[in-house]
C-alpha cells in the first residue's frame, strides 16, 4: 500500500452485468498490477443473488482487490429499460446518498475495459459536481438523437451533452446542487423528453456545470463499428470519426458503448479480441469464459 488518496471505483451491478463486471475488475487489476492494493471497489446494487454476490466477491480476491458491497433500495415506479440498458443504470442516481462516507468516487460503467492508468483520475479533486467525456456520437444537445426533448425542456440548441458511463463524482457537490433529486425529476415529469434516459437526466439535471474531460477516460470502442456496412457517424462537424478512432491508441478506459456487446454479437476484430483476452482470464469454473448469457 502506498498511501495514496485514490477515490474508489464504483460499478453499478445487476445480474445480467454481474460477469461483465467481473471482466472489468480483471482489465483493472492487470492495468495496476504494482499496486492493486491501492485500489477500492465498490459494487453498489440492489438484488443480486447469493450467488452473483459470492462471485464477485471470488474474483476480487483472486486479483487482490478491495471490494465492498453496498445494497440500495429499489426505487418504486416504473422506470424505462431497453435491450441493453437494465434498471442497474438507475443505481447510480443513489450514489450521493448511499455513499455519504465518501468525498470523490469514480462511477464506470461494466461495459468497459480498463487498459492504462487510473490515477491521475482517481487522485483529481474537482469543484464541480462531476467531471466527464463529450459522448462521442452525440457530443451537442439538437446535432443527434440525445434529449430529443431539448426545445420543450428550454435547452438551448448546442449545448455540449456528455457520456455518463464514466464520470469522476464529488458527492458533496453534487448534494448542493441537487445533481440526483433532479435527475430523477426529470425521469419523473420529463419521460419522453429523454432518449437515453438516466443520462439524459443527468445531463438536464448538470446543465452546462461539469468538468471536460479527454477522450482518453472514457473511449468509445468504434473502430470495429466503423468498418461495418451502413455505419455512419452523425457527429462528424464536433467529434471528427478520425480523431475518435486515434483516441483509441491511447485509451485509458475503452467502453463498450450501444446495444452490441462484446458478450452478445460483437462483431469480430481487435477489439472483441482485446475484451475476450480479458474474459479469458476469468476462472472457467465461476464464469463460463467468454460466454455471457445475459
């Protein structure tokens, strides 16, 4: 242990991304591999079974990680899912509350592979309430499909609208700001304004008042995509393709972003090459390796 003051990184875990989330944790354990000890983990979640908990828990002590399970209740009322989206990405709009011992944390979504360095992040300190990545295909609110609602909501046309699959959370901050208790405002009066839903939310519910962050914290994994027949980038004017691609090289945290995964039709290429030499590395007995029936 160095003694560092790294804030811990937070997975939001249901069933269908328990092994997933597994993965994650092995991309982060070998990207760190002098000092995982240094590192914290913290899967909050709502109903995982026994099962799904104890494996977890195997694999962060196989890869000597720190993992704390941290149980929330189930927010009542119905709340929008699609094909690859599951009621775990709501778990997120708890963090405030159900982490309050904590100052910074590090939400990443389990679709991701962690393939440099975390922590210049992990160690940052910001005012705000969060910190995040231009979402690469829908980078200005009115330019793509993201808060589809934005003229009715009073959003004016160009603002800059980010991916919240990855994004460094100072929790106290975000209490004053009531970052939380507007977004699910907004999921609760607006539910057809959002076409991403919890992160729609969390985008009207930040305004214009969080840090940019590089490409290299939450690259989108679109190389692949990009050589596929009907593929087309709609954010070309802000986000050129070409510069997107590049960040690839140097991605600190690679996501998986979108309805195909690389447990479920991915297309062939490096990149499922890359997450299936991590998935590999799951013990075959716990997690079927590199098939997740979710």
């Amino acid at each position: 242990m160095s003694g560092l003051n790294l804030a811990p990184i937070v997975l939001c875990v249901d069933g269908r991304y328990r092994e997933p989330g597994c993965v994650l944790m092995q991309s982060l354990a070998e990207a760190h591999s002098e000092m995982v000890g240094d590192l914290r983990v913290v899967v909050v979640h709502h109903d995982l079974l026994q099962h799904d908990r104890r494996m977890l828990r195997h694999h962060a002590d196989r890869l000597g990680l720190s993992l704390t399970l941290r149980q929330v209740d189930h927010r009542t009322g119905a709340l929008p899912v699609g094909e690859w989206v599951s009621e775990a990405v709501y778990l997120r709009l708890q963090l405030a509350d159900l982490l309050a011992d904590e100052d910074h944390v590090l939400y990443v979504d389990c679709d991701t592979l962690v393939l440099g360095d975390l922590v210049p992040l992990l160690a940052r300190r910001i005012t705000d309430p969060l910190a995040a990545v231009l979402d690469a295909q829908n980078p200005r609110i009115g330019h793509g499909i993201a808060l589809p609602g934005w003229q009715e909501l009073g959003i004016e046309r160009g603002r800059e609208y980010f991916n919240s699959g990855v994004m460094l959370l100072n929790l106290p901050a975000s209490r004053e700001a009531n970052l939380f208790g507007r977004a699910w405002q907004f999921l609760d009066q607006h539910p057809n304004a959002g076409r991403f839903w919890d992160q729609c939310a969390l985008n009207w519910a930040a305004a214009d008042n969080w840090i940019r962050l590089p490409y290299r914290w939450n690259t989108f994994a679109l190389s692949t995509l990009a050589r596929q027949s009907g593929f087309v980038h709609y954010a070309e004017e802000f986000c050129p393709l070409a510069d997107l691609l590049a960040a690839e090289e140097t991605a600190s945290i690679l996501h998986f972003a979108g309805s195909l995964k690389p447990w479920n039709n991915y297309p062939l290429g490096p990149l499922l090459d890359t997450y299936t030499r991590f998935s590999r590395s799951i013990s075959t007995e716990e997690s079927h390796v590199g098939v997740f029936p979710i």
